[in-house]
C-alpha cells in the first residue's frame, strides 16, 4: 500500500503540514514550574458540580503556580448538544466565580491558542490524521453498524474483548487503494481508525492523584475521526492539550479506561504526555452505604440547583475545597477570614476514594460564610437573587434598603456572628419579619404567659415604653414587669422553687420576642426594635393588648 497515495485520497484538502501547525502552537513563555491547565466540558446543556469539582482543581493548580487556566469547549459529539448549551456552561462558570485566562467567551474566543471550541479545529486534526495515515498508522474502516453489531455478538458468545482489532480489523486493514477509491467511489462512509498493534505489553502512567497506574498497552483499532471528519474525544483530546500546551489535564476518573489509548497516540506523535490527575467520583451517602450522585435522583448534581437555592458561590467554592484536601477545615479555623483563594492547594492532598457530596455539610458551611461577610455583601448577593428567582421580596428590599440593610447587620461581626441565614432562598423566610407585608405570628405563645399575662404585660410594656432607652435601661424595665407579673426575673430561682412563680423571664423575653417578630428564636429584641423603629414596634405589641387580643 503507497500510505501518501492513501493519504492524498483521504484528505485531499489537507494541505498544511504538522510543522505549519506546530508553528502557531508555540512552547509558552512561562516561568519555570507554572501549571496550564483547562477543563474541557461537553455542552449538554447540564452543567453538574463535577465541572466545578474539576474546575477548582484547575483553577487552583494554575493560579497558584503563576501558569494559565483556560476554557476549552469540547462540542465533537452534536448527537448530544443541546442549543445555547455553551452560553448556559459560560454563565454557570461565571456566576460561580470560575475566572479563566483564556478560551471560550460569550463574545468568542479569547486568547492565542484557539480556536477554543473543537468543531472549528477540524483543518487542525485532519492535518494529524493524514500524517498517521502517511506513516501507515491509521486507516479507513467501512464497517457498518450492523456488521459492528454482528462482530460484538459473536465477541460475547466467544468471550473475547470487544472492539475492532487483530482478525477483527483484518477486512477493512487489508483494503487495496483501489478497493478503497471504488468505495469512496460508490458513496460508502468511513471513519478513521488507528491502528493498533497486537500486545500484551502493559503501560504505567503517573497519575499525580492516584500513583502509578499499571495497565494493558492498547491493542484497539479505535476510532480517530467519525464518519462526519470529526474527531473522537480520544483524537481530539491529544492533538488539543499538546498544542494548547496544557501540563495537567484534570479529569473524571471515568476517562481511566481509555488512558492506553491516549497514551498510544502520545507516543506515536512523538509528543510529551501532560500529567494526568483522575478526580474521584462524586458520592452521596443513603442508607448508610455510599452511592454515585445521580443526574435523574439527586437535584444537587446540576449546577443549576446551587443558583435557584440562592447557595451563594463563596459557600459552593468552601464547600468543594473542604471535599478535595483534607486539610481546608483546619485551614479555616486557623483563620476564619482569609480568602478561600489563599489556602495552599494541594494536588496531593485529595482523596481518591469517591468525593462524598453532604448537603448539610454545604449548609453549615454556608452559614459559618455568609455570617462572616460584610452587611453590604449579603445585601447586595441577596437581592441579586431575589431579582431573578423571587422578585415580590426583591421589590420590598428595595423599598425599604436602609431597614434591610441595618437588619442585615444585627448580630453581625464580632467574635460569635450570629448564623442565621444559610442560603438566600431561606434568608427570604428568615427576614420577612421585618417588613409588615411579610411578618406573620407562626411560633405559639409560651404556655406561662396566659392571655391575661399578655394583656397586662404588653398594656405595661407599652405605657413605659420609650424608643430612646439604650438596652440596659430598656432591659431594667422588662425585669420591672416581669417582676410586678409574678414572674422570676432569674431564671435559676424559677428553677429552685418553680412553685413560687408563674414562670420566669425567660417566658417573657419569649412571649415578647414572638410578638415582635413572629418567632420565639430570633435576634435580640431591643436591636430589632430599632431597626423595624417606633411605630412598628408599637403597632405589633398593641395586637397584644387586652382590647385586640379579645377581637381575636
Ligand atoms: N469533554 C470531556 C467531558 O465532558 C472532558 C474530559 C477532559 O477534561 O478531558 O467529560
């Protein structure tokens, strides 16, 4: 077989040569030890918490050695591609604070070892294909899908490997170029097929998570461009982080089994193997055992999820670190403020037994964020949200901005932060006591204080009731009614001789706090009297009295 003949007849518009290409690919000028790395998700239209896992991963290890992280589109399969996928996994990447250097952008490609998106690189890996073809390492293979078929069954029932290779592959390797132009001839498809060798060598690759795997040298005839000239992920994935010149390719531990392949193609090249890192899969526990996250059972596999609970990215980013090194939650409490971007990353760190995904965990981190970020922050993130998925609270944010703002600074700061909003979906519960359009009364009157308690308490309250008291003066008057009420005002002497009292301040506390706020857990009172201000205030005690509690 003349291999430039068949190479001509392949592809006859492929002109450029492996050098042309290598020449617009240059090595980076980079310092020594710097990292290029990318993520390289498929736009399905589902963007899951995998591709922020494996962004972060990438992230890190780029940014932390001075290198460049880039975003690559990997659209070979259109059977799977979903209109407006790439704008959706572009704004998901955003919103979750993902910065890349280079790559695909809404307004196209940025940067100068594009193009980003793989279906505008045919010319590029045609250019390879022909040249595997000239060297005799690759050809065209007419199998059809049912003659496929046929080859699998007969596999199976032999107990072989499956796959196109050895006695398999012999038909469509042992083509005449004749045979090969008459078929081209009369129509018939083809794809491109490497051409294996027939081994049972094995391989070892340094897996910088895993160690070193071992495994058999590929032997497949696999495929390098489909019928359509598109490229497989396998073709596509060599030719690109060679000329993007990633040194890391970080990946779902789901591409393991086709490492011979890559490997193969690699070498065959004659091209350095980046270092590959096979992330763990990402887990659930249920039923006390451990199961993979499922994109038709479990909701908080998309990404999306994360956005419509109001999860603010911070949190999801605390939260990923925290799953991937070990070492991040010691980290925090050493200091609570630091940027999560100064924790030193580290590759070695991680685990490569499945990644355990625990939303309560998620929510806890949540909390211990949001409660440590500026007034103005949790302002602005929340109404951000509120704006897209629930605009009737947005709409009273913004009209009453000063109050939110000074509520949202209630318990805030200081050595114990209060930890009352977890996400901005429930933030919207959690505050709507502070607005008379939201409020309602959903927690029950402590027991102790009957209606009669109520009536003379709040009548009391309200009669000696003055906006300007600073808390302790305030508070002295409370003790001053619970007091007059029969009530202890320590709480360890109702604790002594319960019998002596009707209960204690605490039950009052209590039966104020709930009629001030809806809720027997809520913050202090005497702050949020003055952020809800006098009339508020008043209006809400006075539904208490003996005169309204009566028409209730
Ligand atoms: N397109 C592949 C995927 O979506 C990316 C794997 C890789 O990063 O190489 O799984």
């Amino acid at each position: 077989m003349d291999n430039n003949a068949l190479a001509e007849l392949l592809f006859p518009d492929s002109i450029l040569t492996r050098d042309d290409i290598e020449a617009r690919y240059p090595e980076r000028s980079l310092p020594e030890g710097a990292c290029v790395t990318r993520i390289g998700p498929s736009p399905t239209g589902f963007v899951h918490l995998g591709n922020l896992y494996n962004a972060i991963i990438a992230e890190r290890i780029a940014h932390q050695s001075g290198g460049v992280f880039y975003l690559r589109i990997e659209d070979t399969d259109n059977k799977r591609e979903v209109e407006g996928a790439v704008e959706t996994l572009i704004n998901a990447m955003s919103y979750f604070g993902v910065n890349f250097d280079e790559g695909a952008t809404a307004d196209g490609d940025n940067g100068s070892y594009g193009p980003y998106r793989q279906r505008q690189r045919r010319e590029i890996y045609h250019v390879f294909a022909k040249w595997l073809v000239a060297q005799g390492l690759a050809y065209p293979c007419f199998l059809t899908a049912e003659e496929i078929d046929s080859i699998r069954e007969q596999q199976t029932a032999n107990k072989e490997n499956p796959g196109i290779y050895g006695k398999y592959a012999e038909a469509n390797r042992s083509l005449t170029l004749e045979q090969i132009q008459q078929n081209i001839a009369a129509g018939k498809e083809w794809v491109l097929r490497y051409k294996g060798t027939d081994t049972d060598e094995y391989i070892t690759v340094a897996d910088a998570i895993r160690g070193k795997l071992e495994m058999p040298r590929n032997n497949m005839d696999f495929v390098l461009l489909k019928s359509d000239g598109i490229p497989t992920y396998h073709f596509a994935h060599v030719i690109d982080d060679h000329l993007m010149r990633s040194t890391h390719v970080i990946r779902g531990e789901e591409w393991i089994s086709s490492l011979p392949m890559h490997v193969e193609l690699f070498s065959v090249l004659g091209w350095q193997q980046p270092i590959y890192c096979h992330t763990a899969t990402l887990m659930k526990l249920e039923d006390g055992g451990k199961r993979k996250l499922s994109k038709r059972k479990d909701p908080e596999l998309a990404l999306s999820y994360y956005q419509q609970e109001g999860i603010c990215p911070d949190a999801v980013w605390e939260f990923l670190l925290t799953v991937l090194n070990s070492n991040f939650e010691e980290w925090r409490i050493e200091d609570p403020d630091a940027d999560y971007r100064e924790f030193p990353y580290s590759i070695e760190k991680m685990s490569i037994s499945g990644a355990l995904v625990d939303m309560d965990k998620l929510r806890d981190i949540s909390k211990n964020v949001i409660c440590r970020m500026p007034a103005k922050q949790v302002f602005d993130g929340w109404l951000a949200w509120c704006g897209e998925y629930d605009p009737d609270f947005a709409a009273l944010i913004n009209k009453y901005p000063e109050r939110t703002l000074a509520a949202l600074n209630v318990g805030r700061g200081g050595a114990k932060p209060r930890k009352d909003i977890e996400t901005w979906k429930q933030a919207c519960d959690f505050m709507s006591f502070y607005y008379d359009e939201t409020f309602t009364v959903s927690d029950e009157m402590p027991p102790e204080c009957d209606e009669e308690t109520r009536s003379r308490f709040f009548e009391k309250y309200i009669e000696s009731y003055d906006h300007s008291d600073d808390s302790a003066a305030w508070f002295d008057k409370v003790k001053a009614i619970t007091d007059e009420l029969g009530f202890a005002v320590k709480p360890k002497d109702y604790k002594k001789n319960p019998d002596q009292f009707k209960g204690s301040i605490v039950h009052i506390t209590n039966m104020l706090r709930i009629a001030l706020t809806g809720h027997a857990n809520a913050p202090d009172i005497w702050e949020v009297s003055h952020v809800l201000g006098e009339k508020i205030t008043r209006n809400r005690l006075e539904a208490w009295t003996s005169e309204n509690q009566s028409k209730l």
